[in-house]
C-alpha cells in the first residue's frame, strides 16, 4: 500500500518537539522520546539523524527499562526467572529495553522544555506496569534529560535507565578523542553481556535520574550523570 500523497506522510521517528533556550536547539521525538538532535549556535553536539530517517543505532534513545544487554534475553528476579525477546538475535542478547520505538505522548510543552510520558504495560518477559516520564529542558546550563519511572502495579518491578547519546567531536571518527564524564561508581561488564540482574522499584514508588549537558572553559561538554 502507497500513501496517496507521500509528503503527508509522518516521520519515521513521529512527532517532532522542538525546544529552545538562546543559540541552543533541540528535537525530541514522539517515537522512542528520544533526542533526535541537538545543536548550539547552529553547530552539532550530537550526531543525529535527519527528520526524514529511522533511528539507527540507538541514537540518542531512553533505555528503559534496561540500558545495555541483557545476556540470552534471560534475567532472574524476585526468585523468578523471565525471558524476553531477543533483539539482537545474532549476539543472542535482548538489548536497551523495551520503548525505544513505542509511541510517547508529550505531556506538556514549553518553548525550552518538554515532558513525555508512556505506560509500559506488562509484556511477554516483563509482566509490570511502569509509568515514565522524560523531561528534557534547555536553559543556560545546557540540556537536562530527567527520567521518572513509577510502579504502577501491584507488585515489585525491576527498573534502570539510561541515555544513548551519541556526541560528535566534529570528525569522522572519534578514536583519538577523550570523554570525562563525572559519576559516583563505575561499574566494568563483559564485552556485549551483562548480568542479569536488574535494580528494584516497590509499588507505588518512584525512581528518578537525571543528567545534563554543561558548559566548560572550552565550550559544551557532553551528558553526565549527576
């Protein structure tokens, strides 16, 4: 089936939800709610993708309810064990969570912030229901992305989060550049596995992270985790 008129069309990444605060510029998607760009004085900070484009590489996408790879698709919690799809069937791994390409609803908009929102409900593999938020706001300390998620069920869940920005240092290849981040723990994994084991939210309970993009001496510096 063709579009009678393919200009009507949407975007492959959905609604578009521009948001600005001075020389910066950012678009958030419907799809994934992801940062589909972000650019200061017209300069990139990210390497994105084009309105036109699916997202590939998991660029700039909210990993929820787990950032990484979940080895055999398998994890254990609570004393029992579950299984999900595997989305990287050829790595025999279930990767970077289940949102990534569902439809998030943009809650409220503001000119320098917006706020998306998705119920996650119970699924082959994670039979929970978890409520999501995403703020993502400009001002003069660069771009904030503060991800909410709430129990919504009767039951404990396991939740994480992450972002998947992907930073451009103005080059082809990044190889011989340096990334200093900030952070209270790190932890090492295996190349492409990691364990199984996934961080709990109560019922009725909330667990919110946050990181931002700040200005330096030299310019912008890319997410941190605060």
């Amino acid at each position: 089936m063709v579009s009678p008129d393919p200009a009507d069309a949407p975007p492959p990444s959905g609604e578009q939800h521009e948001i600005r605060w001075g020389e910066q510029q950012a678009v958030i998607t419907e799809v994934g709610a992801g940062i589909r760009t972000y650019q200061v004085a017209g300069h990139p900070i990210l390497d994105g993708y084009a309105v036109d484009e699916m997202c590939t590489f998991a660029r700039g996408a909210a990993l929820i309810p787990w950032p990484n790879r979940l080895q055999d698709g398998r994890y254990t919690f609570d004393g029992r064990d579950y299984q999900t799809p595997l989305t990287e069937p050829e790595r025999l791994n279930a990767i970077h969570g289940l949102t990534r390409w569902m439809n998030w609803q943009a809650r409220q908009v503001d000119p320098s912030a917006v706020v998306m929102s998705l119920r996650l409900h119970p699924q082959e593999g994670y039979p929970f229901t978890l409520d999501l938020e995403i703020l993502y706001r400009l001002s003069g300390g660069g771009l904030e992305a503060r991800t909410t998620g709430r129990n919504g069920g009767r039951q404990p869940l396991p939740y994480t989060t992450g972002h998947h920005p992907y930073v451009t240092v103005g080059t082809d290849l990044v190889d011989d550049a340096a990334c200093l981040t900030r952070s209270a723990s790190c932890a090492s994994t295996p190349p492409l596995r990691v364990s199984s084991r996934i961080p709990t939210v109560a019922p009725g309970s909330s667990c919110a992270t946050r990181a931002a993009g700040r200005r330096s001496p030299s310019g912008w510096t890319p997410a941190i985790p605060t």
